[in-house]
C-alpha cells in the first residue's frame, strides 16, 4: 500500500444467512491483515455481521437470487466498509431506540445501534439500501 | 457454536463455545427452550457461561433478552457467568446491565441459587 | 440450495499476494459449508492458492491497480471456481511439464501441474487470462 | 507460518508450523538460507520436521528443491520428518519422492546422521 493508496476487496454473496460465516472470516483477517488492534477489531467484526444480517433478511428478504455486495476499502489510516442490497429500503429515523425504556426487553432492533456504535462513521444512503461505515486505525478527537 | 449442557442440582448450567452469530442464534434459542420445557413447573435455574463466547451479534443478544424474560416470569433466572471483555460491552452499550445477573464465577452463580 | 439451484460467491481482489491469505481463509469456508470431506478439501483449497497466485504473480504483476476476480460456483454436486486476471495472457502448451527428468529439480513451474492434479476438470480460455476448474463432490467414475 | 530453529550437534532443525503458501515461502528460504551461511564450512544438516505444517504450495515445494539442490552441492543433507498425509501427497505428485530423503521421526532422522 503505497501512500494514500488504496485497496478495494469487492465480495458478492448469494442472500442466505448460512453465508454470513464467510462474512465473519473475510472481515477478521481484512482487520489482521490491516493490523487494527484487539478492541477495534472486535467491535468492526461485529458492525460487519450485524450490517451483512441486515443486507441478507431485511433487504433481500434471503432471496438468494439477490446477492448482498461488499466493499472493503482499505486505506493507510481507515478501513471503510460499503454494503448494498437490492431491497426496498427503509428510513434510518424511523427505527426506535433500543436504549429507550420500553425497548429494553425487547428481542429485536439493536443492530443499527450496534453498528453506530461500534464504527466511527455509519451513513446510509436515501434510500436506506446501502450503508457505507468508517473506522479509523486511530480514533479522531472529536 | 457448541453447547454443552450440565445439571448441578437444580441448576442448569450451558456452556456455551464459539461465535453466537447468524443461525447459530437460534440453535441457542432452541436449546435453551428445550430447558424450559425439560424443567421442573417450568422454573428454569439457567446459568449461561460465556467464557468460550468469541462474538455474540445483536440476534444473540436478543434471545438472552426474550429468554431472560420468559423465564423469570416463570419465577425462573437467568445468570450469566465467564463474561469476556467484548460480549461485556455489548451487555454495557445496550444498557443490559441492569437487567442481567451477572457472576465472575460459575461457583459463586451456583451459590447465589442455595 | 433448492434442487439444481446455483449459488453464485464472488471476489475481487487487489493483485498483492498479501491477499493469497484471504484467498485461503475464503476458500477454506466454502468448502467447510459444502461439506467436503477433508482430502479433497486440501487439494481444492491448493489449486485455489496456485491459481489466485499466477493471476497476481503472472497475470496482473502483482499490479495493485489491477484486481483479479475470483466465481466460486456452489452446486449440489459440485465447486466451480473461474479465475480471471487481467494480463496478457499465456498458452498451455507452451509450459514445460515439470515431471520430465529435466525439469525435477527445477525451483518453480508445478503450479498449473497441481491444479490439474487436484482439480477434476480444469480450463483456460484462448488468451489464458482465465481459468476454470470443477470439483466434484463425488468423483466422477472414468 | 512459523519456524523455531533448533540444533542438535551437527544438525539442524527447522519446526514448520503452519501454511507455506504465497510470499510465506520467501521467509522460509531466507531462514534456510540464513542456517546456510551460518554453517561450519557452508556444510548444512537440515531437518525439516513437516509435522505442523498445514498446506504447503508449490512455491513451497520449490524452496525445499532449491534448498535440497544447493546444499547438497555443498556436501550437506535435508530431510523432511513427520510429513502428513497432504504434503507427503504433494511430493509424490510432483515426483519428487526419489529425491528427498524422508523419516517417519526425528530420532531416526537424527540418527542417519551419526
Ligand atoms: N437493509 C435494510 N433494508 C430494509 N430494512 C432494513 C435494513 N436494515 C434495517 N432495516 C429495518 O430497520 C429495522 C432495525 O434494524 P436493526 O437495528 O438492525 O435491528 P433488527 O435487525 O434486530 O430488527 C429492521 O427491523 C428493519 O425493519
Ligand atoms: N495467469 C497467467 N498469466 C500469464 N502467464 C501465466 C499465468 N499462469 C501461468 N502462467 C505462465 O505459466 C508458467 C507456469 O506456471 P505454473 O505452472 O503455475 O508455475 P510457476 O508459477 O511456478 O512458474 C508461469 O511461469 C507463467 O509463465
């Protein structure tokens, strides 16, 4: 990786939940590869496989002629992960809150939390079938 | 994911191992429902030990709620035990503190059950 | 898998063998979800490692700007791997066959050898940038 | 892939651990290379003990010729020891069984060079 270079990792998968193994090997070693440490690592592991759920059951509806499509840019600095699905969208500002009271108990909802959580940036598109999310070797001051 | 499961008295201990992620949620869901069904009135003394837990994903973390409820309202409990850093964080992040029992160790989750 | 249904996992990824890594972990998961008995898996999972390198090693000279596109074709009774590099190709024939007396203890020239060993069908288009290989899960009877 | 380097009186011995595959192969030959040089008279011993070695490719295998080939010229010897089943395979295919001498252990290994 030359300065400011970066690498693109493309990987298209077939809507099936049983895929989402592969999923969980590609981003471990894309994170050894990129020597992110133990914490960080743990926390983009779980942002990928929460995102990739989300893109196979919620967007494809595991419909396994549709396939789920990753990106994985990686940079000096950052590692930014871009996934599609060929859904029908939905509205970030429409999902509640699962850290509101009534929501505590319940057994759904928390992935995009997750998600915004554990990443340093997380944005989807207009239409909600596609979510791009950075995290950044070093965490910037904010 | 690979789950064993022993009995200590009244109190059913599954030892849980590996990623706690995908379908593998609901194999965990369907043994721990098993449990329910197996136990006595119902009244599930369930301790979860993590300690072999890589990753636990938000469906995961989903059937440890819907179980914890469903067996405490059969005046059962649920405690978990063994917690490593990350699944402990995820418990932190979701505000799921409050809710879990939570022990260092399996044998002092065994002794708040006597 | 419903019956006769293909599932279609695809990759690209930047022409680095730092990536052969990935390649393996990738590999090694699909197999294990086919549920390959364990001698083919190792021969599958080494003509996956000989073709990924000559597409980075010959084919796209470990050109970073180049990516090399792997099709992991999952069938019921079957594995089809196509490789694509984006070099100037190669013929065949024209590579010495490594088991000649002449050739035994020469340092490189057995990766395509292996690939044909381990495989059970394996073909390159005219140019030679692209390559196909098949396994079956039952060898077939010949 | 990992490599521990051992010496026993004269010989000596590399534990592979894990896959020889890709630019892995180039560590393996300048560790190779580097026992070489450090050799008395550039005379080398070698024991390669295979036993943890998941999958070599062929890149890999042309180390161990290449290896094979030089320091032989320089009056050493390489053996491979505890060879499993896919590598043991891999040479066989490659034709290559005449050429390397092979143990099933150490101490045998160890013993050829008294
Ligand atoms: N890719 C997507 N396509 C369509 N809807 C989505 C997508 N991702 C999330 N959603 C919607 O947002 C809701 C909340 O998602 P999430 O926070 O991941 O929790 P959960 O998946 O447990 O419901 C989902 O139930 C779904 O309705
Ligand atoms: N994808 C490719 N593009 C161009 N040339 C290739 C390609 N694959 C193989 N070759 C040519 O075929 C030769 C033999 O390849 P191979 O049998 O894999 O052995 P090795 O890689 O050790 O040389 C290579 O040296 C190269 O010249």
């Amino acid at each position: 990786m030359g300065e400011k270079h970066e690498q693109v990792i493309a990987l298209s998968l077939p809507s099936s939940m049983q895929h989402i193994y592969l999923l969980d090997v590609i981003i471990t070693e894309i994170l050894n590869l990129m020597k992110f440490k133990e914490e960080p690592r743990e926390l983009v592991n779980l942002a990928v496989i929460e995102a990739g759920t989300n893109a196979i059951k919620h967007g494809n509806k595991e419909n396994p002629d549709k396939n789920a499509d990753f990106q994985f840019i990686i940079a000096e600095d950052k590692l930014t992960i871009i996934i599609q699905d060929y859904g029908t969208g939905f509205t970030r500002e429409d999902v509640a809150n699962p850290l509101e009271p009534e929501n505590l108990l319940k057994s759904s909802g928390r992935g995009i939390f997750l998600m915004e959580a554990c990443m340093d940036e997380v944005s989807f598109n207009a239409q909600g079938t596609r979510v791009s999310m950075v995290k950044y070797k070093k965490t910037p001051d904010t | 994911m690979q789950v064993n499961i022993r009995h200590k008295g009244s109190v059913t201990i599954l030892d849980i191992e590996g990623k706690i992620i995908g379908n593998e949620t609901l194999t965990l869901k369907r043994i721990i429902d098993e449990q329910v069904q197996a136990s006595e009135g119902g009244t599930l003394n369930l301790i979860l030990n993590m300690a072999r837990v890589q990753i636990m994903d938000s469906s995961g973390l989903g059937i440890l709620v819907s179980s914890y409820s469903s067996i405490t309202q059969n005046k059962g409990r649920v405690v978990l035990v063994n917690l490593g850093g990350n699944i402990r964080s995820l418990i932190v992040m979701a505000k799921l503190v409050t809710i879990f029992e939570r022990y260092e160790t399996e044998a002092e989750a065994i002794a708040s059950f006597l």
